[in-house]
C-alpha cells in the first residue's frame, strides 16, 4: 500500500546512518541493506497501528543497499549478473528467510539490517512502498 512519504527514505536512512555505517564492512559476496520500515499514514490517509509497522523489521522484504561486500554481483561459472547490478541507494527486494537480520544502534534508537547473499537479491524497486 502507498504510503504518505513526508521525506525521502533514502534520505532518512543515510542521515540515521551517517555516524555508524563507516563501521560495518560486508565481506564477500554479501550485500548490507537497511530495511524500509512504513511511515505512519498511508496515502490515502489510514493510520497504521503500531503493531503493523513493528512488524516491518521482522517481515519486511525491501531494503536499501548501503554497502556491497567485495566480491558481491561478480559473475563467475556459476552466476551471471548482467549489467544492471544493485548499488547503494538502490531499493531491492529479497526473502527474508535468506537475509541475517540485526539492528544497528544510532542515536535515535536503531536500525533494522539484513545481510543479503548478492545471489538472494531478486530484484530492483523503483519505490520501496509497492511491494508488501
């Protein structure tokens, strides 16, 4: 469901991230992503519960890549990749039960991340509230 964005998310999350993100290096072929967690309203004006949007650290299926590890989206004999690879910024989508959830506390309280195996990516999203 659409969402009421008031700021930019990609904006938001640098800014919660800016202090600690130079502290996390993926290794290999993993891919760190933030998790898009939904504002409060939606664009049709419906409050969301609390519940709900607590729910979107746990469930949530759409990330912003912050950092790819050294080897992430190389293609090899196994894996081909193409041209289009998701970089930081990018808004990417993924199932949760191939992801490493962890949270990374910043001053305003925390930050759900998820490693991500590049292999487990399955697709680049223009917008990160069409997909639920």
């Amino acid at each position: 469901m659409l969402m009421a964005l008031t700021k930019d998310p990609r904006e938001e999350i640098r800014e919660e991230l800016k202090d600690v993100l130079h502290k996390v290096e993926p290794l290999g072929a993993q891919v760190l992503v933030a998790v898009f967690e939904r504002p409060k309203m939606t664009a049709g004006g419906i409050e969301l519960p609390d519940i709900v949007l607590k729910e979107d650290g746990f469930q949530g299926k759409v990330g912003m890549v912050l950092k790819n590890g050294p080897i992430a989206f190389t293609s090899d004999e196994t894996h081909r990749f193409g041209d289009r690879v998701p970089e930081p910024g990018d808004w990417v989508l993924f199932s949760v039960g191939d992801t490493f959830p962890f949270d990374l506390l910043v001053p305003s309280g925390k930050r759900r991340c998820r490693l991500v195996e590049d292999v487990h990516i399955r697709a680049i999203v223009q917008q990160p509230d069409i997909v639920y």
